[in-house]
C-alpha cells in the first residue's frame, strides 16, 4: 500500500514536472514578447503625451487667433475713428486758413 502510494506520488510529480518542462522551453519567447510589449507600450505612452501636447498647444493657439482676431477688429474700428477725426481737423484748418487768407 506504501509503495503503491509512493509510486502514485512519484508519477504525479513526473508529470507535472514534464508540463513545467514544457513550459519552461517556451518562457524565454514569452520573456522576449513581454519584453517587446513593455518597449511599445512606453512608444505608445510617449506618443500619447506628445499628442496630448500638441493637443493642448493647439488648443493656445486657437485662443490666441481668436483673442488677435478680436484686437485686430477693435484697431480697424479705432483707425477708421482717428481717420473721420483727422478730415474734420484737416477741413477746420482748411476753412480757418481761407478765412485768414481773406
């Protein structure tokens, strides 16, 4: 009965230690995968916050048209303001020195 438990004993761990060898021949290609995987994973990482920045930079720059846009608007109308003022200055000095010329 000894033996007979020992000898079950023993062919149980035969196979398990044959599935482990099985494994073990194959865990140097999962290293090496696993090993590739990290090295894209952190690509894959770094173009993300690349393109989280540029994401962002773009985002400034929109703003910035707009917020230039809006001033460039406001200095039109300010230019087109000065320019009715400067005639009606320049016709007063014109009407004054015909009067002064009479």
């Amino acid at each position: 009965m000894y033996r007979v438990s020992m000898m079950s004993q023993v062919s149980e761990l035969y196979e398990l230690i044959k599935k482990w060898d099985d494994m073990a021949t194959s865990l140097p290609h999962i290293v090496d995968r696993m090993t590739s995987l990290q090295d894209l994973h952190e690509q894959a990482l770094q173009f993300s916050a690349a393109l989280t920045h540029l994401d962002t930079v773009q985002q400034q720059l929109t703003n910035q048209l707009q917020t230039h846009s809006s001033l460039l608007k406001n200095l039109q109308a300010n230019f087109k303001e000065n320019m009715a003022v400067i005639k009606t200055n320049c016709e007063s000095i014109d009407k004054r020195m015909k009067v002064l010329k009479k």
